[in-house]
C-alpha cells in the first residue's frame, strides 16, 4: 500500500469546490423544474453538465473559483429567464422521484 506525504494529494480547498460544484449542479436541476417542455428541459440539463465536464480536471483553486462564479451568474440569468417563460404554467415534477409510501 502507498502511502501519502503530506502536502500530497488534493487539498482541503479542493474539496470544499467540489462541494460547491455539487451543489451548484444540484441548484440547475431543480430550477429547470419551470421548463414546461421535457426536452429542453433534459436539454438544459445536459447543456450544464457539459459544461461542467469541461472543466472536470481543472486543479488551479483560483480558476475553479472563477468557473463556479460564472457558473452561478449563468444560473441566476437562467432562473430569471425560465420564471419569465413559465408564468402561469404548472411545474412538471422530476423524472424518478420516491412516491410517498406509508
């Protein structure tokens, strides 16, 4: 078994982005849930993943902060622009939720 020096590996700030990044990715799910039509809403969806897959092997802590800032502007302009096309129209639930089961 190899063991890790310290001041090997990933940092502790590596892993507090990738939580952001999660979470980030996790927030343009549920606001896609205003996107009346299926497919662009899965469109969407994929469009961000891409975007984030872009980026997956970015290790300068600096550049991954600055991804996840524009990543949350993207996300504000989106949210806005999905509330203004969706006025009035019902929220389509996600796709694999648990039924409530007693």
């Amino acid at each position: 078994m190899r063991s890790l020096k310290l001041g090997q590996g990933p940092s502790f700030k590596f892993f507090l982005q990738k939580g952001k990044v999660l979470s980030l990715y996790r927030s343009l799910i549920r606001s896609t849930r205003g996107i009346a039509n299926m497919e662009a809403r899965w469109e969407t969806i994929a469009w961000f993943r891409g975007e984030i897959e872009h980026v997956r092997t970015e290790t300068d802590p600096n550049r991954i902060e600055s991804h996840l800032t524009h990543g949350r502007i993207t996300l504000k302009q989106m949210e806005s622009s999905f509330s203004l096309s969706s006025a009035g129209q019902p929220l389509s639930p996600l796709r694999g939720l648990r039924s409530a089961r007693a």
